[in-house]
C-alpha cells in the first residue's frame, strides 16, 4: 500500500463518507478507489461481452411459457412476507 500526502476537498470527502458507509478518511478514500476500480473491471467484462457471438435462435421457446418465466408467483410471495 502506497502513503501518500495529498489536498482533498472535505465537503466531497464527507459526502463519499456518508454515501459510502465508512468510518475514517482513509477508509472513505479506500472504498472510493475500490468502487472506480471495480467500476473499470465491469466495464472490461460488459466489452467482452458485447464482443462475442450469441446466437438466441430457438430461445424464446426454450423456457416454455410464452418465451420466458412466470416470474408472477414470485411477486406474489414477496407481497405475502412481512417486513421487519
């Protein structure tokens, strides 16, 4: 890990602490820096996706109910739970 001396805009700083969760500078400073990171992995990946060949021929009568799920039930089961 790298120690670094460097000028940042507290108000900034308190709004990434409060959005982000975290307890000190340095830990805001940390996740911030992890969030932008794993940012640019997700974008790698969603390039690689958009690169490769996908044939859907046939899909939409692979699942059985009008090309896709009957996802109803599921709303449904969350309505029914209660919430704590």
């Amino acid at each position: 890990m790298a120690r670094i001396t460097v000028d940042v805009n507290e108000d900034w700083l308190e709004a990434a602490r409060r959005v982000l969760g975290t307890a000190t500078k340095v830990a805001t400073i940390n996740e911030a820096l992890h969030a932008q990171a794993v940012k640019e992995e997700a974008a790698r990946i969603m390039a690689a996706f958009d690169g490769a060949a996908m044939d859907f021929t046939g899909s939409a009568d692979a699942f059985g109910y009008g090309g896709g799920r009957d996802l109803s039930r599921l709303e449904d089961e969350a309505a029914s739970r209660s919430v704590a």
